[in-house]
C-alpha cells in the first residue's frame, strides 16, 4: 500500500494549481498597477481569486483533507481499515470533483480577463 490514492493525488494538483493560479493572477494584477492600467474591477478579480485559494477550495476539500489523515495513519498502523478509508476517498472525491473543476476554472477565466486587460493596454 506505498502508492498514494488517486483522491489525495487530485488533492494535491488542485491545491497547487490554486497557488499557482493566484500567484499568476497576482503577477498579471501587479503588471496593471504598474503600468497604471489597474482597476477596481482588477481589484475585485485579484480578490475573488484570493478567495478560491484560501477560502473556497479548503472548504470543499475539507473532508477530503479529514480522510487523508486517517488513511495515512491507517496505511501504516492497520492497512485493511487504509482500503476501506480509501474507498471513501473515491466516493468523496467523485462528490466534490465537479465544484473542484469549477472553481480551477474560474481561476482560469480570471487569469484569461487580466492578460485580456493587459492586451489592450499596449
């Protein structure tokens, strides 16, 4: 049982991809600033992405994060238990997968709208 579940895999790509995503978001936003093209609607992209990544994301993965925890004790100290926990990732996983996949997205929009905003100040 050394592989990692694929639940706690997507887990991971999807936090980092927020981080990611918000670092780029606020790259872009500072680009704005200093080339005094930034707006409030700027202001309110760079916050909205703010709230995905610390706010939205946690929350829905939230039972997931709880599982993961007793997976990685159980993996160790009672591998038959470590399956049955895992099965609920798949379940939990599958239930949140869609609201994870939505929230990336917005994420992407964000990102799309500021370099659109970039363009059309050059």
């Amino acid at each position: 049982m050394s592989d990692i579940p694929k639940p706690l895999a997507r887990l991971d790509e999807v936090e980092r991809a927020t981080i990611i995503g918000h670092e780029t978001i606020y790259e872009l936003k500072s680009a704005l600033v200093s080339k005094d093209r930034a707006s409030p609607a700027t202001d309110v992209l760079l916050t909205e992405s703010a709230r995905i990544t610390l706010h939205e994301v946690p929350a829905v993965t939230e039972p997931l994060r709880r599982l993961a925890a007793v997976w990685r004790e159980q993996r160790i100290l009672a591998p038959d238990d470590a399956r049955e926990t895992e099965s609920k990732l798949d379940v939990e996983l599958e239930r949140v997968e869609s609201r994870l996949s939505a929230l990336l997205e917005r994420q992407a929009q964000i990102a799309a709208e500021l370099r659109a905003a970039q363009q059309r100040g050059r």
